[in-house]
C-alpha cells in the first residue's frame, strides 16, 4: 500500500460550520479494489456531492450523484448492474431516509454495499450497533484519508 500525504486546500464541513484544514492522499494503492468501481453518493447537501466528486473521480472512481431519494432510486433503477458502492445521506431532507431507500435498493441488487454518513454521532453509534448487513458508517465531518479508506475496505 502506498500512501502519500499533502495538505489540501481548506474544506468546508457543513455539518459543524467549519473551514477544515485536512490531509488528502496525492496517490494511493489499496490492494484487492477492483478499478474503477462506480459508486452513488446520495446526499442533500450540494458541497457534500460536489466535494466527493472531485475526490473519488481524482482517485479513478466513477461516481453518480443524487440529491434527493427520488433521483437515486431512478439512477439505481437505471445502473443497478454498474453501481458497486452507494454513499448515504442519512438524513435527506425529501423523502424517505438514506437508511430506508438503502434497504428498498438492496432488493434490488443485494451485493451493492452501503457507507451511510451523518452529523450526528449520537446516531451513528446508535445505527452502527443495529446493523447486520456490513454496511460502513461515518460521522460528518471526517477526513478525507478515512472516506478512501473506508470505501476501499468496502469494495476489497
């Protein structure tokens, strides 16, 4: 594994309010991923979507964006068969939660993984403790270097 560090540019985390400075990888090889998978990030948030695009797309990923429940399940329904990795929102302002449309999804095609996201801490201890499908969970904001890694944890 080859990890590389600089530090980026500062970044805006809307769940505190706050400008960040964190480290982000210059390149980077986690072994067993296959290249490129293409993942949904569905999140309500126009900075979460465009930040995790840049990210991932300058890492060799494919990425789908959604900002509501509606938008995914119709990129879902669409693409079901090229998406290896969804990225949630926990909280969409419409419609169904990022938990609840993950579950719908999954009937769908069962071996897409799940990394769902929220401010709230509190919460993700809570989902965290629940959960029996392996899905991963952050907490907003983290940094950069355990988004990668934790997406690669899913994917290898």
């Amino acid at each position: 594994m080859i990890l590389a560090y600089r530090m980026a540019p500062p970044a805006f985390a809307p769940a505190s309010g706050e400008w960040l400075r964190m480290a982000s990888p210059r390149c980077y090889s986690f072994d067993g991923v296959k290249a490129p998978a293409t993942i949904l990030i569905v999140d309500d948030e126009p900075r979460i979507l465009d930040l995790c695009r840049t990210l991932l797309e300058a890492h060799g990923y494919r990425v789908l964006l959604a900002n509501n429940a509606i938008q995914a399940r119709q990129l879902f329904q669409e693409r079901a068969d090229q998406i290896d990795l969804t990225v949630w929102d926990l909280h969409l302002k419409e419609g169904v939660g990022g938990e609840e449309l993950a579950r719908e999804l999954q009937q769908i095609r069962p071996e897409v993984k799940n990394l769902f996201m929220s401010g709230d801490s509190a919460e993700i201890r809570e989902r965290k403790a629940q959960d029996k499908s392996g899905a991963a969970f952050l907490v907003k904001p983290f940094p950069i270097t355990l988004l990668l890694s934790t997406i690669a944890g899913l994917l290898g």
